[in-house]
C-alpha cells in the first residue's frame, strides 16, 4: 500500500509539471491557430441596413456571427444603408458613410421599388456613383444580390442601374443543379445543391466545396444568376449539368424553363476596380450570417452541408475570406475604415414634455429646416392649395362604355377634376385591349396636369364585385399552377382566386364594392384576402347601390389599415360633372395622387401623405395630431401620455356636425357646426389605448365626408409594434 502511494505521488507530481509545461504552450498553438490576423489591424466591416443607429447598439452585444467576425479579426457593425434606395442622399454623403469602413456589404431589396419612375432612376445613378467611386478610391464591395418578391415590382430595374459602373446585372433567374440536389432543412423541408467547381483564390482558400439553395425566403431562386462584364473573374460556378433557369412574372423560378446559363452557371465573382476590389456573392440572406449560430437552424449552407454524403459547405469560410480580400487595399489607405462603435449610453428620458409648444400644422416647433438625426425630413403635406379632385368608376369603350380616355380626360378637366381612375369590366376586356387602356392613360397624363389612371372591375369566385386600379394591373392568366395541381384562375366571367391575382398584379389599389354582397354570399370581412381600400359609398349611374362606411369603421377595429376613395360609375364622358359633384376623393397634389394610386400598400401610409379623404361636397382642410405615438417613455415623463388633435372643415352650405369616430366603437366626440361655413376644433385625448380616429363630416345639405384614419399608438411594453409613425399630419384639403 506504501509503495502504491509513493508511486502515486511520483507519477502526479510528473503530471503537474507536464501540464505546467504543455498547457502554456497548448494555449499559445490554440491562439495562434484561432487568431492568423491577431497581430493585423482589424478590418471594419459595414453590414447595410436600415435604421442602423437604432439596432447596431443590439447587434453588437448580441450577433451570433460576432465570435466568428472576432475569429478572422473583423469588426463588423451596421452600417445605414437607408440612402441606397428609400431616400435621396447626395454621392458626398453616401461616400462618406461609406469610407467609414474597409469593406461593405449591400444586396437588393426583395421589395421596396414598385415602380421605377424619375426618383428612383436618379437615385439609382447617384448611388451607383457613390459605389463606384468608394470602390475605385480603393474600397471593398461585396454585392449580396436577392430576387424580387412581389409581381411588377421594379426592384431588379433599380438595383441593375445601381450597379450598372461595376460590370453586373441580375437576371430574373435562378442557378440550379438538378443533378446534384439534396433534401435538407431551411425554414422547411427545402432544396439544396452542390457544387465543387472552385478556381483557387485567396477568396476561395480553404473552401473544398459548397451546398447552395434552391429558394430563398419564398418560392423565388436562393441563388440569383447574374451576368458579368469581362472584368470579373468567376471563382465558383456549377459544374457542367448546372443550369439557371427563368423566374416567371410572379417571380417563382420555374426549373423547367432553362436561363441564359446552359452548363456551369456562375455562383461568386470578383474584380478589381480602380484601387478596390468588389466581389459578387448572389444568395439569399437568410443563408448568409442572419441565421449563422441559431441552434434550431441547420446551417447546411453555412457550414454543414449535406452530411449524410459527407459533402460540408465552406460558404461561411469563403464569405470570411471574401472580406479580408475585399479590405485588403482600404487597410492600406488613409482614411478609410475610421468608424469606432460609441458605447451604448442608456437613454434618458425628460422629466416632462410640453407639447402645447408644438403647432398645429408647424410640425416640431414650426422649425422648417428640421432633420432627424439620421438625415430624413418629416412627413408634412402638401398646402390646400395644391389640392387636386378625382373620380374612380369610368367606363370606356373599349368594354360596356362609349368614351375614349382622351374624351373622358377633356370632360374631367371641363368639370374641375385632375384625376380619372378607370374601372373597366374585366370580362369585357381582353389582354389587348387592356394594354390598349393603359396607353391610353400614358399618353393622357404625359403633359402631367392631369392624371389618368388605369383600372378594371371583376367578379371574385364568390361572386363578389371588386375594383383594382394602378399602372401594374395584368390580365389574368387562364389557369395556374400549384405543387402537382393546375387551377383554373379566369374562365372569361370570374377570378376564381382573388388573392393569386392581386398578386400577380402587384398588389395594386383594390376594393370590394358591396360588403351586403359579400354577407350574402357567405362570407365575412374578416376573411377577406388582401386589399388596401374601402369605398365608403359606391355609386352606379347617380344611384347608391352601396353604404360601406361603417364596415370601414369595423375594418379599422379589425387592424385592416386601408385608406379610403369615391366610387362612382359612368359610361360615358358627359356624366363627369355629375360623378364628381356625387362623390369625388380629394388629393393634395397630383403628383401625390399618382403616388397613393401606384404604390403597393397605398393604404398605409401613401394616403395619409397624399391627403387622400372622401366627400359628397363638404371640405377636410386639415386633420392633425400631435404625439401620436407613445412608447414607454410614459413610466418616466410626465405629459407623454397627452394626444392633441385638430380638424379644420369647411362647406359653402354650412357645417352641420362632425362625428369623430374610434373605428367602429362608436363617436367619441361630436361637434355642432351650427350652420358655420367653416369649423375648426381641436380636443385632447390620452394614450390608453390604440385607437383608430376617423372624421365624418355633415353639412347642413345632408351630405357627408369622409376623412383617412389618425392612428393613435400607444405602446406599454409587449404590445406588437405595427404604427404610423407620423408626428404631424398636415393640411389634407
């Protein structure tokens, strides 16, 4: 037992001073294995996005790719990429948030540009200037194209003049390798594929191979072919059985309609430019570091690939590497990279507020020269002015009418109206003919004092009456296709599934035209598909046929954030004036009505900024608020609770009242006109709970306006975040 101990003793004394010696020099092999570039400047890496102030104090604490950027000595932060496409920065300023960093990372946006209109072109240039010229003075680039999401957007227009100086264009395409798919785990059961067609480059060094996805975030290509110019160098494509094939106009890759790429397509590029470097790597983000270190994520392009083959995927490592290449020249050049990450500071909240120092239709102080912090103006519309009549309901002669949009158009200018929304009979119509009625209103707006806007009306598979409007309107297609089945879509009367077909018009301005109608048929407005405005009285020929307002209201209530507009239908010019002394939509500019009438999603927030109400004869001038939105500073400040609103409306008759409604819940102000041509009111309310706060306006002559709703948001911790976030709004009339 003695010698049992001593030899005991022996041996852990030996142990101890083994790991004295080897652990030491264990952990200076582990952080020189871990570490290549620890004793190299950091490269300062920009992810775009937008409101990159307000989420990059979160991604810097808690990103799970921050161990791997840590890894290759990268310091990543947001970067805000709010002026690559939403809003008007000059090339200097967009240069300068560039040079912050040694390399940064923009893809195209999946949605955003619905039309590609005079804005969006001139933007598109100075963007791909300031690109441009970042890269040539010796910047790194890494271009993440994704595809378009929804049915006529203009995204990929956009984006492939953005990028039109460096030599890129994305196709409506996607790479494919049938020959080489798997089964894997994405956001589902998904499609991948691989590939071991890689050139060596420092990009790709390390990287054997990659596993690449079928679909993105939908049925739309998880990765983009691209067309190069002859500067690039393509470092992995698909090997030879490789193809890309065509997405179709909803956007959904068909695999069995071959692209521009009938053998080893490309997947990543890179060139040089000027004194920087620019690299192309077209897969969808969700694959790309925004899921990387989730456990429930299965990282098969990432990292993992297929295991069950034994193939991994070295796209994280090849992405990793792509970045320190791409820097390489900035981390040489004074100047670039000086971004530093300010340490967080808790926010500090006032210890009251004072709003009665704000002006009603004076947005913040009545400062005119004011910009929040991150470079945007604040929303404030358009003076009374500009305001501009419009009429939604014509019929020509192309279908059941017997005017011509130029006859419409002189008529609607002889009777005070600027905009004309058509609203043909879709089973009247034909493919040509309605490509007919579009050209038509193009050349009747081109002078741009007026506005003609095209539009159908169409039969659901219910039964039910809609109306669509906006340039992105197509005709449907006969039948379409879902997994193994084919489903009739148009059969010459009806649209069998509404939702497919707002869809593949992009979702345009839409609206049900009798909601009795759609009670009768058996259905309820809870389950309506998507649709962006209420008709809150719908004439035919001067009568009513329809009162939709109060299923407006109970929209409203029911979070349906849709806008409002007049319907009135005619088939012939000379009822013009009679339409729009009726019921007519009032705009605060044209260019403004355009906008409300052609962007996705008008109801939300294009409508408010257009000014956008509904009347019979009495005038909205203005309907404002002051603190719309409350958050949690209510805990802290006093008065943040306070909500002031005003309305000004006016009618040549007299104002009898105006109700204020809170959706469908009922009035909950009421104020007499006595007869007063013109009434303004301001009242007070308090932030206890969301509210949706609409005006009905009566004159003494019975008729009726109608206003968009003021979204009251309050939010106490846990409520969903889904409002406006509009301070003032401003004159409407």
């Amino acid at each position: 037992m003695r010698y049992g101990l001593r030899q005991y003793r022996k041996y852990t004394k030996r142990v101890s001073a083994w790991i004295r010696f080897v652990l030491p020099f264990a952990a200076f092999l582990l952080a020189l294995g871990t570490s290549t570039w620890a004793a190299e400047p950091k490269v300062v890496l920009g992810l775009g996005s937008g409101d990159a102030a307000k989420y990059n104090v979160e991604f810097m604490q808690f990103g799970r790719m921050l161990p791997l950027y840590k890894e290759y000595n990268i310091q990543a932060s947001l970067m805000e990429g709010a002026g690559l496409y939403s809003r008007d920065e000059t090339e200097e300023q967009l240069y300068q948030t560039f040079k912050q960093y040694h390399v940064i990372v923009t893809g195209s946006t999946p949605e955003g540009v619905y039309k590609f209109d005079d804005t969006f072109r001139k933007r598109a240039a100075v963007v791909g200037k300031a690109l441009a010229r970042y890269v040539q003075e010796g910047g790194g680039l890494l271009v993440q194209p994704v595809p378009v999401r929804y049915p006529g957007s203009d995204d990929e227009k956009y984006w492939n003049l953005v990028y039109a100086p460096l030599g890129l264009e994305i196709l409506h395409e996607g790479v494919f390798d049938k020959t080489r798919a798997f089964e894997g785990m994405s956001l589902g059961t998904a499609t991948f594929w691989f590939t071991r067609n890689i050139q060596a480059h420092p990009v790709t060094e390390g990287v054997s191979g990659l596993c690449l996805p079928l679909l993105g975030t939908g049925p739309y290509p998880g990765t983009v072919a691209m067309k190069y110019s002859p500067e690039w160098e393509v470092l992995v494509r698909g090997e030879k059985e490789a193809r890309s094939y065509r997405s179709g106009t909803d956007n959904k890759i068909n695999i069995e309609v071959e692209g521009a790429y009938t053998s080893t397509p490309p997947v990543l590029a890179v060139r040089a430019f000027g004194k920087g470097r620019v690299a192309c790597y077209p897969i969808s983000y969700i694959f790309t570091g925004c899921n990387y270190g989730n456990p429930l994520w299965a990282h098969v392009v990432e990292t993992k690939g297929d295991p069950d083959s034994g193939r991994p995927s070295d796209s994280m490592k090849m992405q990793m590497n792509a970045y320190r290449w791409l820097a390489a020249p900035a981390m040489k050049i004074a100047g670039f990279g000086t971004y530093k990450p300010e340490p967080y500071k808790s926010v500090q909240f006032p210890k009251s507020v004072n709003w009665d120092a704000l002006q009603f239709g004076k947005p913040f102080g009545g400062d005119p020269n004011f910009t929040y912090p991150d470079g945007q103006k604040p929303l404030t519309l358009a003076p009374p002015s500009a305001s501009v009549r419009g009429i939604f309901g014509a019929h020509t002669a192309y279908t059941d009418g017997k005017g011509t949009v130029a006859q419409y158009v002189q008529a609607a200018k002889r009777a005070g109206v600027a905009c004309l929304v058509f609203t043909d009979p879709l089973e009247k119509l034909t493919p040509e003919k309605l490509a007919k009625l579009k050209a038509d209103c193009a050349e009747a707006s081109k002078a741009g004092d007026f506005y003609a806007c095209p539009g159908i009306e169409f039969t659901d598979g219910m039964g039910n009456r809609w109306a669509f409007w906006g340039e992105k309107i197509v005709f449907p297609d006969a039948s379409f296709q879902k997994g193994k089945h084919t489903y009739v879509q148009w059969d010459g009367q009806k649209v069998n599934l509404y939702g497919q077909y707002i869809a593949a018009c992009g979702y345009v301005g839409s609206a049900l035209l009798d909601y009795q109608q759609l009670r009768k048929n058996g259905a309820h407005p809870e389950n309506l598909w998507w649709f962006f405005h209420y008709l809150p009285l719908v004439y035919d020929h001067g009568k009513l046929i329809a009162d939709n307002y109060n299923d407006y209201l109970f929209g409203l209530r029911d979070m349906r954030r849709a806008a409002i507009a007049s319907f009135t239908r005619i088939t012939d010019p000379a009822e013009v004036a009679e339409a729009a002394g009726l019921c007519f939509t009032r705009f605060n500019s044209l260019p403004n009505a355009k906008a409300a009438l052609n962007t996705r999603c008008g109801a939300y927030g294009e409508a408010n900024a257009s000014g956008q109400f509904v009347s019979q004869g009495p005038v909205i001038v203005s309907w404002e608020a002051i603190n719309q939105q409350m958050e949690d500073n209510w805990k802290q400040t006093r008065g943040a609770q306070r909500v002031r609103l005003k309305f000004t409306v006016k009618s040549d008759v007299g104002i009898a009242d105006v109700k204020v409604h809170d959706a469908d819940r009922g009035p909950i102000r009421r104020f007499l006109g006595h007869g007063e041509k013109t009434l303004a009111r301001e009242f007070e309310l308090v932030h206890d709970q969301q509210r949706y706060l609409t005006l009905e306006v009566s004159d003494t002559a019975g008729k009726r306006a109608f206003s968009n709703y003021i979204l009251l948001f309050c939010y106490k911790g846990g409520l969903f975040r889904c409002g406006d976030n509009l301070n003032i709004l401003g004159p409407t009339a």
